[in-house]
C-alpha cells in the first residue's frame, strides 16, 4: 500500500538564512517592485491620456505592461512578507493559484510580443494599411488571443498536477510555488508529465520565436530598402525597444525551463527566476520609454500638466 499524505501546508525555503542578506534583498526587492509598478503603470496611464499614443503599438504596449505588473505582483509581495515576518509557509491552494498565475502570464507574454511583432511588421512594410489593417478589432482579437492561447498550453498540465502525491516533504526548495521545485519533493512518477511540460515550452518557445523571426526578417529587408538613412535609422529605432526585451524574455525562459530533469539543479534557476521576477519588468519600461520620443514627450506633458494643476 502506498504510504502518503494529503499536504495543506508547504514551507517555502526561500534564498537565504543569513538574516543581513536577507535584509539587502528585502530592501532591494521592495525598491524593484516598486519601481516596476511605477514604470509600468506610468506607461499605461500614458498610453491611456495621451492622443499621439492611441496607436496599435501602444496598445500592445499599454497591455504588456499589465502583464508586467501582474507578473510581479503575484510573485515578489509574497515574498517580501515572508522576508519581513519569517512565516515562510504557505497552504496549497495559495501555492496552486501562484503556480498558475505565474505561468499563464508568462505563456501570455509570450504570445503577446510575437503580436508586437507582427504589429511592427505591419507598420514597417506596409504603412499604407497599417491602420485598417491593425483596427482596433484586430488589436482586441490578438489580445484575447493570446490569453486563450496561453490557458490551451497551461490547463492540462496544470490539472494533472492535481493528481501528484507528497509523501517524503513539504518543504519547497525556492522562494515562491514554482514547478519544478514543486516536482522535485513529489513522489509521484512525473517523467511523463515533465517530458509532456518540457514539449509544450518547446512547442511555445520555437511557435513564438518563428513567428517573431519571419517578422523581423521582413522588416530588416524593407528597412534596408529604405533610400535615406535617416529613414533607415528611424525605422530601426522603433523596433530596437521590441527586440532588447525579447531577447531578455527569451534568453531568461530558456535558460530556466529548457534543462534536465526537474529534480536536478533546483537551486541554479533561483536567482534567475528572482531577476526575472524582479529586475526584468523595472527594465522593460525603461526600455520602452528611454528608446522612444513620443513616449518622453508624452511623459513631459503629463508631467507639465500636474504641475500646472498643483500650481492652480
């Protein structure tokens, strides 16, 4: 007879012991989402005040950085109190809704930029039609879009990992509910189900990546046919944003999920998922905001505006 029991409760392991690190990395994880929330809210109030931004392309972006802020949010305060509290304990169902949130996001931002893509395509190559093509419509289908697309890969797996047993642990080797520490402590036959993870993230990782590729290369094509290097330059900057924060995006979701077997390594892809949990959503505003002059200027006019109501 199989000798397990039913868990309720998990022990999160976080980071660190050292009680000054983890004082430094409060303090630097607190000041990290705070500035991500700012950025990225900052980005979406524009996007939503400011008549130059009314675009397709801010469209996606004003959504992006909602994902961002998701993203974040259900990550990083949880931890933040356990490094503040020292209760480092959580029940299952929270720990279940972490895990998907943090997954179907992620999977959404994927989706998401590839539609980035495809707009900076569109806008590249065939300027012309790029607002009966790019409609509001369409904007809207592609954003919901890429949330379906993201619970089709994310639910199955996600059900049967119901189904896993805990019979030797419940302390959990990272500092949040995330998959594989989460497979390493079951003891429940997961081959099958980490190879059938594994062929979905490849599946999304090369479908996303394609589709971002072939845009880029049309765009490259049409840019160099561009007569005037001025016009050259310009068009490169407007995608420049676009490509740094896929190759962070793709560079760090590589490095983490397409590896061995999830019961080895844990403790490598902790730091990566902290900066990618952290620091990449501050990053992606400034990004965004620093490549681009009508997000400035935008960000200047609000600003003005505040400061002449403060004044009155």
């Amino acid at each position: 007879m199989k000798n397990y029991t039913v868990l309720t409760t998990f022990i999160l392991l976080g980071l660190t012991d050292d009680p000054n690190l983890q004082i430094a990395l409060f303090v630097f994880l607190f000041l990290t989402y705070l500035l991500s929330v700012i950025g990225n809210i900052t980005i979406i109030t524009l996007t939503f005040i400011d008549v130059h931004l009314k675009t397709p392309m801010y469209f996606f972006l004003r959504n992006f950085s909602f994902l961002e802020v998701s993203f974040t949010t259900v990550c990083i305060p949880r931890y933040l109190y356990t490094l503040a509290s020292g209760d480092n304990t959580t029940t299952y169902n929270p720990c279940a809704a972490q895990l998907f949130f943090v997954v179907v996001l992620g999977v959404t931002e994927f989706f998401l930029l590839t539609a980035m893509s495809y707009d900076r395509y569109v806008a590249i190559c065939k300027p012309l039609h790029y607002m009966t093509i790019m409609n509001n419509r369409v904007c809207i289908k592609f954003l919901i879009g890429c949330y379906v697309l993201a619970l089709i890969v994310v639910l199955p797996p996600y059900i049967m990992g119901f189904k896993l047993e805990f019979c030797n642990s419940n302390v959990i080797d990272h500092f949040g509910c995330d998959a594989a520490p989460i497979l390493k402590i079951t003891c429940s036959d997961t081959e099958f189900l980490e190879r059938f993870v594994l062929v979905l993230a490849v599946l999304v990782l090369i479908f996303t990546l394609v589709c971002v590729i072939m845009s880029y290369t049309y765009i490259i094509k049409t840019i160099l046919r561009f007569p005037s290097a001025q016009q050259r330059k310009k068009a490169f900057s407007t995608c420049s944003s676009h490509i740094i924060v896929v190759s962070i995006t793709y560079g760090s979701c590589i490095f983490i999920y397409i590896k061995p077997h999830a019961k080895e390594g844990v403790a490598m892809n902790k730091i990566v998922s902290l900066l990618t949990t952290s620091v990449a959503p501050v990053m992606n505003p400034f990004i965004y905001t620093l490549r681009n002059k009508q997000v400035v200027q935008a960000f200047k006019d609000m600003l003005k505006r505040i400061a002449s109501i403060s004044k009155n």
